[in-house]
C-alpha cells in the first residue's frame, strides 16, 4: 500500500522504484482531489463558517444523519444555542426540544454536557488539538479528527464511513472496516494523504466523493476524479469493497404505552399524563407515554399495567387500543401499542422515571419526544381536533 511504501522510501532511499511509484501515486491523488473539491464541493451552511463551535455542532448532528435531515436542524439550533455560553446555560428538556426528530438523542446530551465542562473550566472554547478533543464527552476519534482538521488546520485524517468506503476502494483493502486492522490500514493510507497538507480539504473531498459518487450501491465510477487511481475500479470490483460486515438477526420487541387520562379520554380540561426517561436510559431526557415491554405470557393490559405501577406506582384501568406502529432503532425494532387509561388511584412518583408530569392535550407540543411517540401525538391531535369539533356542532 501508499503509506507502507512511503514509510520504506524513508527508510532506503530514493531508490527503491516501488516507494517513487507511491510517492507519485498519492501526490497525484491528493491534487485531484484538491481540484475535484474546489469546484465540486457540496455548499452546505456549516463549510460558510470559521466558527469551531459552528463545526462542532453541524459533525454531532451528522453522525449516522444523513446530510439533506440535518440541514433542517443546524440553523434553528444556532440561533437557540448560538454559542458554548448559551448552550451550556439552557436546560436538558430545551436542547433536546431543539434535537427534537433528528435522533440519537445521546448526541444532544453529550453536546450539552461537554459545554456545561468547558464553561465550568473557565475556557468556554473549544481546545485545538484531537487528544484534548477526545476527552470531551461523545467525541470521538472521527468528531476530533474532523474538528482539529476543518476548524484548527490540523493535518488529522477523519474516517467516517464515506471516507472508509472511498479508501477501501481506492487502495483495495481487504477486511471489515469496523474490524481495527483493517480501519488501521485505511488510516494510514488516509494519513499519508493528509499530510501532504490541506487535510481539511482532503477529508471534505473523500467525504464528498463518498457521498455523492464512490456510493455503496452503484458506485458512479464514470464520474470519478481518481478512478484512474483506484485499485478496485481498475480490478472491477468496486461492489466489492468494503467487505460487507456480517449481519445478525435484528430482535423484534412488543411495546406498550398507555394514554393515561386524570378522566375519561377526550373530555374537556382533561389531561394527559407522561414520564421523563433517566438521562442515562435510551433516550434519556426525553417525554414519553408511559409503559415498557409486553414480558413472555402477558396480554398487552397485564404488562401495561405492571409498567404504570412499577415506574408510577398507580393504578389504571385499560382501556380501548388508540393505536399501533411498527419503528425501528439501530439494533432491534419494535412494535408500539398505545392503549387508553383511566387513573383509578396512586398519586404518581417518579420511581423508575426522572419525572412525571399531568398535561393538557394542547400542552404536550411544548415537550421533547422521540419519534414513536411523536406519531402518538400526531393522531392524538387529530382526535382531540376532531372530537371538539363534533362537541361544538352538538
């Protein structure tokens, strides 16, 4: 490979032929891709800005996101939180309302932890170099990598998964790039680019090129700047790389929730009553209807309510279906049944909840909630819209 042939030009001298051929090679790559990116680059809001807080923010949001979601997301969250003061000063419930629909909840409170260290340390700013970057929480080596490269010029190789894909192709490295020797391999490779200068370039280029053309279905070899460069292309086995990681069986969970009424459900000035999941909880911050998991054995009306008492000791009476979705996560998928009920008697406590709350149907678009349970309150609007207009024409 480049960088093993590079280290061995180092070593021996000008004159090996092989290390010369690599020099060449990767010095031909790095200015193609230079050239391709300064006219092709995709415009994009986060790359109009030298703000490192700016950066910050738009590399959490686009971690396992897809760029045109995130676009939606970036600029109202900025003028919410413009700077780490601001961040760091807002409440969990307020960034999370911000994150609200975008997902990977974890990222918002890892963003909102890491300001609230900084302003406690006194710097509010972010530090300049990838090891003092990866000490703060939810980033990583690729967040710090991309961060010190794109908003300090560091000379760091960032490895998301387009760049992987885009330099497991080009140099044809075998091995599952999530398996450390294979992404070691890759590293290298993009490291002797990086250090050719401009890494902040370089690394938007490979990102670019791998969204956009190196693509993992259908790859759009026609189109590429460096396909004369890449090793699969050449072997006609772009389809091939990465070698594709060996899938496991995703779980299937049933999931109940209940629309706890302080009455019977629809009536005017009633309420609604939701939990707040524990920050260290999957999707911890965030509003729900409460429930959990039907166990093996139990009817949806026996597991709705053991999960009431055991995380709101009350007592309810179920009632009819309001509805059933099917959502999936990154590593199971569930389906969700939301069931009417009355409260009968015990006043709630937050026992394995962060906290609770009664709200009016009006009230509950003020929360943050995850998806499943945003498609809950959409047919729940419908139904208290509907239900009022029909009491209005009585």
């Amino acid at each position: 490979m480049i960088a093993s042939a590079l280290r061995r030009q180092e070593e021996g001298g000008s004159g090996d032929p092989d290390a010369v051929d690599a020099s060449e090679r990767i010095a031909t790559l790095h200015r193609a891709l230079l050239a391709w990116y300064a006219v092709e680059a995709r415009d994009l809001p986060w790359r109009q800005t030298r703000d490192p807080y700016a950066i910050w923010v738009s590399e959490v949001m686009l971690q396992q996101t897809r760029v045109e979601t995130v676009l939606a997301y970036y600029d109202p969250f900025l003028r919410r939180f413009p700077d780490i003061e601001h961040l760091a000063a807002g409440t969990l419930d307020e960034v999370l309302k911000a994150w609200e629909g975008l997902g990977y909840y974890r990222r918002a409170r890892n963003l909102h932890r890491a300001a609230k260290l900084l302003v406690e340390e006194g710097g509010a700013a972010l530090p300049r170099s990838a090891a003092e970057l990866r000490r703060l929480p939810g980033v990583g080596a690729y967040t710090a990598a991309a961060l010190a490269s794109i908003a300090f010029g560091g000379s760091e190789a960032a490895l998301d998964g387009n760049v992987l894909r885009v330099l497991s192709r080009i140099f044809r490295v075998d091995g599952e790039p999530h398996r450390a020797a294979t992404r070691e391999a890759i590293r290298r490779e993009a490291s002797a680019l990086c250090a050719l200068g401009s890494a902040a370039q370089i690394n938007q280029a490979l990102m670019d090129l791998g969204a956009r053309i190196c693509r993992s279905r259908s790859p759009r070899c026609h189109e590429c700047p460096v396909a004369a460069t890449c090793d699969a292309h050449r072997a006609g086995e772009e389809v091939l790389y990465p070698r594709p990681r060996k899938r496991r069986a995703i779980p299937h969970v049933d999931v109940v929730a209940g629309l706890v009424w302080d009455g019977a459900p629809f009536q005017p000035g009633g309420r609604l009553l939701i939990s707040q999941r524990k920050e260290d909880d999957m999707l911890g911050g965030l509003w729900e209807f409460p429930g959990g998991r039907v166990e093996e054995g139990e009817s949806h009306g026996e597991a709705l309510a053991r999960e009431l008492m055991e995380e709101l000791g009350i007592v309810v009476e179920v009632g009819d279906l309001f509805m059933q979705l099917r959502h999936a996560y990154t590593h199971f998928r569930i389906t969700l049944h939301a069931y009417h009920c009355r409260h009968l008697r015990g006043v709630p406590r937050a026992i394995d909840c962060a906290n609770w709350a009664w709200v009016g149907p009006q009230e509950l678009a003020s929360y943050a909630f995850p998806t499943a349970d945003r498609r809950i309150l959409e047919r729940l609007a419908g139904a208290v819209g509907h239900d009022q207009s029909l009491s209005r024409g009585r």
